[in-house]
C-alpha cells in the first residue's frame, strides 16, 4: 500500500508540472495588397493642352461682320468691353502728362459719307474746325481727322454730358464707297497726343479681309 502511494503521488507531480499545449492562432491574412498609388494625371492649367493663357496674350482681332477692314492693335492699347451693340470694339489708351484718365478708341461703321460724319464730329466741339489729311493705306481710301477744345457727347437718355476742357479726337474714316468705318480716340490733348505716333502706326495696317 505505501508502494502504491507513493507512485500516485510521483504520477501527480509529473502531471501537474506538465506545460499546456500552445492554444493554436489562425494564421493571419496576408495584408491586402498596396495600392498601386497611380492615379490619372490632372490637365495642369497652362499648360500647352490647357487654358489658352500659356500661349500669351492674343493679337487684336479683326472687327468681325461686313466691316471687312482688318487692323492690328499697339501694344500699349487695351480691349476694353464695348458699352453698346453699336461698336465694333473698343481700347483703352494709357493717360499721359498727368492727365486723370486713359484716352478711348471707339470702332464703328454706318453711312452717310465722309465730310457729313466729320461735321457731326466737329459739332461735338462746339463746331470746332477739324483737320483733315487723306492718305492711302493698303488700297484704302482713309481719312484722318484732328479736332481739339471742348468736347461735349451725348449723356445718358439722350441727356448732354457736361462738356470737358482740354479735350482732342484722332481718327480715322475709311471710305468703302456706300459704308464708311470709324476709328475715333477722345481724351485729354495730352493723352491723345502722346499717342498719335502709335495711331499712325495702327492706321498703317488698315488693310481689306
């Protein structure tokens, strides 16, 4: 009997000292694979299949419509929004000698011929005496006028618009027979004349489309 408890008891430290078996882990997942990190090219803005600025700026356009008198503009001018269905385009032309505002350009065309236009022209300054020198540009017959002193337009409503001193109009009057075609700049005489010689230069381009 003492033989058979002492085996028990041998037998119940060996179990109890015993490791316990590993509790078996599922065996991770693989990592999902990366992502390829490639994406679509965004268009860069300006760049040559982009906006238009990466070609710089444009050259001045031709007046579109039966106008058929194609131009090209100073460097120095700038297009401006037209203020009314009536004008082809419009520039802006920098102030000179300490004037307050840019000099206008206005582009138009209608009828009635030549000298009638000069007059209305005139009668904007006070029937001031325009002066007139004809030149041909490219086959065209052009006429360019120069009027200075007080230059009063029509104002809103058919109102006049209070007269202003000091003023001078440079333009040109290309004559196609039953139309004529109107490049007019009104500012200050020292904005407008500060710009003649570039005026002389646009006007050598007058040319037939």
């Amino acid at each position: 009997m003492k033989i058979l408890a002492v085996l028990a008891v041998s037998a119940c430290l060996v179990a109890c000292n015993k490791q316990p078996e590993p509790i078996p882990r599922d065996k991770p997942a693989d990592p999902a694979p990366a992502a390829s990190g490639a994406v679509s090219p965004v268009p860069v803005i300006g760049s040559a299949h982009g906006s238009a600025a990466a070609t710089g700026a444009a050259t001045a356009a031709a007046p579109a419509g039966p106008e058929d008198i194609g131009y090209d503009a100073p460097a120095a001018w700038t297009s401006a929004p037209n203020p009314s269905p009536m004008r082809k385009a419009t520039f802006k032309i920098p102030k000179a000698g300490g004037e307050p505002d840019d000099a206008e350009l206005a582009i138009s065309s209608a009828s009635g011929g030549v000298d009638q236009n000069v007059k209305r022209w005139e009668q904007q300054f006070g029937d001031a005496k325009a002066k007139t020198e004809a030149r041909t540009v490219n086959g065209l017959k052009v006429t360019i006028v120069e009027i200075k002193g007080k230059f009063a337009a029509g104002g809103m409503m058919g109102q006049p618009a209070p007269p202003k001193d000091n003023q001078m109009l440079l333009g040109a009057i290309v004559d196609t027979g039953d139309r004529q075609h109107f490049f007019k700049m009104i500012g200050g005489d020292k904005t407008v004349s500060a710009a003649k010689k570039d005026f002389d230069k646009f006007v050598s381009t007058f040319r037939g489309k």
